[in-house]
C-alpha cells in the first residue's frame, strides 16, 4: 500500500513572512528531535510550514532571533 503524504499549496507556509509571523507570535513545543511552531488562526483551516535547521538557530527549543 503506497501512502501520498503531499500538501497541497494552501494547506502550506510558503512565504518567509508566515514563518516569521508563527515564530513571534505564536507557541511553540520542544521534543526530542524537532521544534514545533504552532499559532490557532480563527476561521482558517490548518497549514503547515516545515524548515532545516539554519546557521545561528540553536537546537535547544530558543527561539530565533
């Protein structure tokens, strides 16, 4: 059984301006592996925005400056 994972271009943050947006004001949670941004918007359906670690961020849960 082959199982399609792909999101469709308005389920995903496409702009660095988003990002930004969920990093400041949004929460965020920290596991073990990965950093979990996550900021509700009222009358909007769920999108999602996945980012490599970059120079500078660290891995600790930190916020980005």
């Amino acid at each position: 059984m082959h199982m399609n994972f792909c999101l469709d271009k308005a389920r995903r943050l496409t702009h660095n301006n988003e990002y930004r947006l969920v990093y400041k004001h949004g929460k965020y949670e920290v596991g073990r592996m990965c950093v979990l941004y996550r900021m509700p918007v009222a009358k909007q359906s769920t999108r999602i925005g996945f980012c490599n670690r970059q120079k500078g961020w660290l891995c600790s849960g930190a916020q980005p400056s």
